[in-house]
C-alpha cells in the first residue's frame, strides 16, 4: 500500500516552492516482517514559461526518509522424531 501527494506552488515568475510527501507499507516481506517508510521532499520549482501547450520545468528537492521495521512473534514447533 502507499500514499504519496504533492503540492506545488507557483507565482507569476519561473521560481515556485514544491513539496513531495509520501508513505509505504510492507506487509509480509519475508515470513512476520512487516516494514513502513515515510519519505518528505522540499524545495523549489523552476517552470520555463512558453506559449506551446508543454511547459517544461525542473525540481530541486531535498529531504529524508524514515523506515521502521516490525517483527511479529513467531512460533516454532519442534518434534521429537528424529
């Protein structure tokens, strides 16, 4: 499962402000492990203004991730067969 948005900001220049959040879920990765990560960019956008329907621009991000592992309680059985 994952989540992410982004949110943009723009002026009447070139120069606006960006923003990329986002949000994952790993469930069952490997047998009772099951993993979340949260990342969080920001920085600006630079938007090449033109009068053509494409308006090509370029993001200057920066931020971090965190990822956090669980481990669940596993149950092993042993027999006396040998």
């Amino acid at each position: 499962m994952a989540v992410a948005d982004q949110l943009r900001t723009m002026s009447k220049n070139r120069l606006g402000l960006a923003a990329d959040v986002g949000g994952y879920r790993l469930r069952d990765l490997a047998p009772g492990l099951d993993t979340t990560m949260y990342s969080y960019l920001f920085g600006r956008r630079f938007t090449i203004r033109n009068d053509c329907h494409v308006t090509p621009f370029v993001y200057v991000l920066a931020g971090a991730a965190h990822l956090d592992t669980s481990e669940c309680e596993c149950v092993a059985l042993e027999s006396g067969l040998e």
